[in-house]
C-alpha cells in the first residue's frame, strides 16, 4: 500500500474515532438532560430549540415536533416572548455565561399564570466545537403561594400578640415600681419572670418577622461601601463587660487597611449582633473577632472574611449541618450564659449573609472552641466563579 494511502487510511480512522466520541458526548448529555426533573430545552446561539427533556413537554402541554427546530419566542402562538426573559438571553447571558434563580411571573396560554426560576448557562463543547445554552426552568407557582400564606399568617399573628404583650409588659412595669402598692420579695422576683419571658416572646416575634420578610426577598439590601472594623469595634463595645458580656474577654483582631465591603451596614450588624448574642450563650472565658481578607480560590481577592470565636465547649461534627436551621439550638447544658434564644438567630444570619453573596460556616474541633466565618464581597469586586468564564465541556 503506498504512503498516500496510508495516510488517507489513518485519516479516515481518525475522523471515525473523532465521530464516535462526538456520539457518545452526545448521548451521554442527552441522557443527563432526559433524567432532570425540571424542565429543561437545549438551545443554539441563535435560540432555536435543539430538543428538551420530557418534563419539559408534559409541564407546558407542547409536543417535540412543534418545538425542536423552532425559535423559543415562537414556541405556542409566541408564549414564550417574555420581555425578562428576552433581555437575560439576549443580554445577559453572552456577557456572564450563566444567570441564576431569576423569577418571572407570566401568563401562559396551555398551563396559565405561573411563576417560573429561571436558570441558564452557556456551554462551549470542545468535541464538536458547538455553542449550545441549557435552560431550566422551575415552577415555584405553589411555593410562592405558601409563602404568602405564611407571611400573611406572620403579619396577622404578630399584630394580635403584640398588643397584649405591650399591656402584660405595661402591667408588669406598674406592679414592679410600687404604683399599685407595695410587693414582697417573692411578688417582685415572680414579676421578674414574667417580665423576662414577655421580652423572650417580643423577641421570638421579631425574629419571625425578620426570617419571613428576608426569605420572601420582602427586606431590600441597601448596599454601599462600608468599614468593617468600626462597625465590629461598636458592636464589641456594647458587648463589653456588664450583663450582656458577663465580663468576658472580647478581644479583636483586624488586618491593617482592610479594604470597604459592599453591604447593607443595618443587616451586617444584625447578623454580627446575632453572632456575638450566640458566642456569649457557650463562651466560658473569652470571644475573639477579627477580620482578613479572604484567600481567593483563584485570581485577586474578592471577599473579607470575619470570625467570631468563643473558648465554649465544642460542636459534634453531625450537628453542624442543623446549625443554621430554623429552630435548632445546641443543649442547653451547655450554655454558660443566663440568656435563652429563639433558635433563629443564626438562620437570620445565614439569610443575611447569603443575600450579599457571601457564605457562612462554622469550625469546632468538637472537644473544645466554636468558630463562626462569614465572607462579604469587597467593594468593587464581583465574585469571580466559573460563571465568569466560558464552560468547556469535552
């Protein structure tokens, strides 16, 4: 056999092998598409439709002739011409790459009014050097009714508590300052009690009103550039000593010209006050609070991070996911402070924190110590993830 046709062999072979891992790609990626729950559409650079999963088909009552090949603005009598959604493919998407968890609210002729999370990526596949967008698509149309529903039943239930808490406490002030008479020691020590237990409930409404008004995006973040350590300085100060400190060592440790953040100054101080309030339930001796700059996976640095520390007794590692759950506070016995919580404090911060685009955990090497870290982006910066970057896959 001659050199040339050698060499057309070999390249013949080669295309083959080269066709045959195009194929597999492939259907290992339709397969993936198939098994998601949610509706999901493959799409061109063009936004022409390139298939969708079943669940897709079976949500919004379409058939796959009257949509693989066709515009997505097109689909259903153009049901799908949605201005948001236009303007996060059209303008969004090719800048980012990706969007997350955007809501739309919108009319649909099949199913009706529906409120849909909208999540998409562009993807860039190296095999057969094709640009395709992933789109999928959530309903949250019941679960945006149930959290109205609780809201609805917050705001009501608060309303009807907080009038007679405020004349129990009213009542309680009376009898405790001798206007109505005078009282025993025991009488006083008794007020005392209800009176603390009317401030615990005042607080436990509080923080169900706060937790419901941030998951339902009702509290809006008023984001500017803000100094971390004076804000911590103030905080620590009315902390320090007194009944609220039980004279605890609160010390702090700040990096040196630490840069501004990006955040709301009123919600960051809730999470902080929130964070030290726990700190102060379990440290026997001393809390420490500092800040750095939080080392980035890769590129410059895009986040602060602060960590709140008590010398208190640790956490089991089978615990810690439960941490920043509604509700959940760790035993009793094991708190050195007199105060009770709500048990929805370190879900508030968590809900703060994450609604700046930072994160939140906690470190405990289980016999001794509890360390809290939290980020908040670096004024300025934009968290530089694989959503800022093209996604290859082979």
């Amino acid at each position: 056999m001659s050199h040339s046709a050698k060499s057309t062999k070999r390249e013949i072979t080669k295309q083959k092998k080269v066709q045959e891992i195009i194929r597999a790609a492939r259907e290992y990626a339709e397969n993936i598409v198939e098994t998601v729950r949610e509706p999901l559409i493959v799409l061109n650079t063009n936004l022409k439709i390139i298939s969708a999963n079943r669940s897709f088909y079976k949500t919004f009552k379409v058939k796959p002739h009257e949509t693989e090949g066709k515009f997505l603005y097109h689909l259903g009598n153009r049901q799908w011409n949605i201005p948001k959604l236009r303007q996060l493919l059209e303008e969004i998407l090719p800048k980012h790459t990706t969007f997350e968890d955007y809501e739309v609210e919108h009319n649909f002729k099949t199913i009706g009014l529906k409120t849909m999370l909208l999540n998409a990526r562009r993807i860039y596949r190296k095999t057969d050097k094709k640009k395709t967008i992933l789109l999928a698509i959530e309903d949250i149309t019941e679960r945006k009714k149930l959290e109205k529903m609780k809201d609805e039943f917050l705001s009501m239930v608060s309303h009807e508590l907080r009038t007679p808490l405020t004349v129990i406490a009213l009542g309680i002030d009376n009898l405790k300052s001798g206007i109505l008479g005078p009282i025993s020691e025991a009488q006083a020590e008794a007020l005392d009690r209800g009176q603390r237990n009317v401030r615990r409930l005042s607080k436990l409404i509080e923080n169900l009103l706060d937790l419901s008004r941030l998951e339902s995006g009702r509290t809006k973040i008023q984001q500017k550039e803000i100094h971390l350590t004076p804000l911590i300085h103030e905080i620590v100060q009315s902390y320090q000593g007194g009944k609220r400190g039980r004279n605890l060592k609160i010390k702090e440790k700040h990096k040196k010209d630490l840069p501004t953040v990006e955040a709301d100054s009123d919600m960051v101080a809730q999470a902080l006050t929130n964070l030290f309030s726990n700190a102060i339930l379990y440290a026997k001796k001393e809390i420490v609070v500092a800040t750095t700059i939080a080392k980035p996976e890769s590129g410059s640095p895009q986040f602060i991070e602060i960590s709140i520390a008590n010398d208190g007794p640790g956490i089991p590692r089978q615990k810690m996911d439960d941490l920043f759950k509604k509700f959940i506070q760790l035993d009793r016995e094991k708190r050195t402070g007199p105060y009770k919580g709500t048990g929805l404090g370190l879900a508030i911060c968590k809900e703060i924190i994450e609604r700046h685009r930072g994160k939140i955990w906690v470190e405990s090497p289980e016999k001794t110590g509890v360390t809290f870290r939290f980020t908040l982006p670096i004024a300025g910066k934009r968290r530089k993830n694989e959503s800022e970057k093209n996604n290859i896959i082979g």
